[in-house]
C-alpha cells in the first residue's frame, strides 16, 4: 500500500510542484537508525514530499488530536503514524506520548527512520519557531539503551504556501550525536546544534507557476471548483496546501476516467 501511494504521490508531485530541488539526496540512502528532523512550514504536505521521495519507509510522529477520529486513527497507523499530543490538546493526553517515545525508539533498534517536526507547529513561515523537546527526549531513551542514531537533519522551503505550481527546495545534513543525552542541559545543547544547522539548510526557491499548455487547460475544470472547496474548508488555517493537493490526489484519476469516458462515447455517437 505504501509503495503504491509513494509511485502516486510523486506523479501528483510533478504536476502540483513542478520545480523540487533536492540538496545531498544521496543522504537518503542513510542506512541504519534515522532520526530524521525537520522544519514544518506547510502542514500534511511537508511529510507527503518527504515520504514521497525517501527511498525507505518512514515512521511519522504526527499530531495527536487528527488521531481521535477512528477511521482517521486507523489510516495513519497504516501509514506509519504514531501520534504526539501537545498540553494544549488536554493534559489528561500527554502520558500517551512515552508509549509513542518507545514506539519510536523501537524502530531505531530495528534500524528503522523516525521522521518528527521538531517545532511541534505549523505556521506556514520559514522562520523557525522554538523547538520542542520531542527530538532530543526519543534521542535520550535510544541513547540509554544503547542506540546511537545518525540524526538527519532536514530543511525545507517553498516559494508559496498557497499558489498551485510552487517550486520546493529540500536539503539534508547528516550530523553524529555520540555523546550520549541524559538531562535537561544535553536537550538544549542538542536543540541548539539542530537549528542551526536546519536554519541554514532552509532556502525559499523562486515561484514557478502552472505550465500553461495543453495539460493545464485540461485540469482547469478539475483545479477551479476542488480550489474553492479547499479554501472553504480550510480558510483561516494552515491546511489549504494539503487538502487542495489530497482533494486533486484522489479525484485526478476520476476525473481523467470521466473524460475518457465521455470522449468515448461521443465518438461512438458520431459514428
């Protein structure tokens, strides 16, 4: 299921993001235990081209509260979610997070990827907002049971958080943590050493715009009506991107079969 949604979604990819740059790709094919950190500036999408593009299969620390509807909970466990409750989702939840912590460290004893947005937010800017202790307390529990990850660090940048046809530009840094973290000191040394490393990672591409040619008035009739839905359903959030671009994920392929169909049909008329 994951690598079909994969081959899909970067299909979609070309089309919604025509220009995506990609800095030391090659760290992609990190083999071991991964820790991969990462800016968020643009929601559900920023994970979408990640996984997208990571040659391995990646565990994503994801919201919690999106986790609280059962058929939502039961997809994104499918797709590798574990999720994070923050104190302003409710104290009662926050003890749910040292179960996804082991989860986690789980993974990276299995030589597995755990992918978490250190900032905790999403506010659709490239301006890094304060880190969150998340990174560094998964880190901390591997390192007391002996699992030393490579942290990956990654940065990425759009040229618009709204306009169809953007151009991405993503980049990735390795960096070694070998000694290992045991208090709250070692947290804020490791939070430091990560941004600044991710803020120079981070480079907001210039804007490329739709392609206009035959491709592009062919999904107009699509892209108008799914745009306007999405801004409907997402006007005063940071969601816009990423509904708009699962509205058109799922409906392109409907819609293409309709018009084929159509197109059929009328031919068989005219004779």
């Amino acid at each position: 299921m994951i690598f079909l949604l994969k081959i899909f979604a970067r299909l979609a990819l070309r089309l919604f993001c025509p220009s995506l740059v990609v800095k030391n790709a090659e760290l992609m094919k990190t083999k071991g235990p991964v820790l991969l950190v990462v800016n968020h500036p643009d929601s559900f999408l920023d994970a979408v081209i990640i996984g997208a593009l990571y040659p391995r299969n990646i565990n994503y620390l994801a919201r919690g509260d999106v986790f609280r509807n059962p058929v939502f909970g039961f997809l994104l466990r499918q797709l590798n979610m574990l999720p994070v409750f923050r104190q302003r989702e409710g104290k009662e939840h926050l003890h749910l997070n040292s179960n996804t912590f082991q989860k986690a460290v789980e993974c990276l004893r299995n030589d597995g990827i755990v992918l978490i947005f250190i900032e905790g937010i999403c506010l659709n800017t490239h301006d890094l907002q304060p880190f969150k202790k998340g990174a560094s307390r998964i880190l901390e529990s591997a390192h007391a049971e002996g699992i030393f990850p490579i942290v990956q660090i990654a940065g990425i940048g759009y040229s618009s958080f709204t306009a169809f046809g953007k151009g991405i530009h993503l980049a990735f840094e390795n960096m070694s943590w070998p000694t290992p973290i045991v208090d709250a000191t070692d947290r804020v040394k490791f939070n430091a050493a990560v941004f600044e490393k991710m803020e120079r990672l981070i480079e907001v591409p210039q804007h490329v715009g739709f392609p206009r040619g035959l491709l592009y008035y062919f999904a107009l009739p699509l892209y108008i009506p799914m745009r306007a839905f999405a801004y409907a359903k997402t006007k005063g959030s940071v969601f816009y991107d990423s509904v708009l671009f699962a509205l058109l994920l799922f409906t392109f392929p409907v819609y293409v079969a309709l018009v084929v169909t159509i197109v059929l049909k009328v031919r068989l008329i005219l004779g």
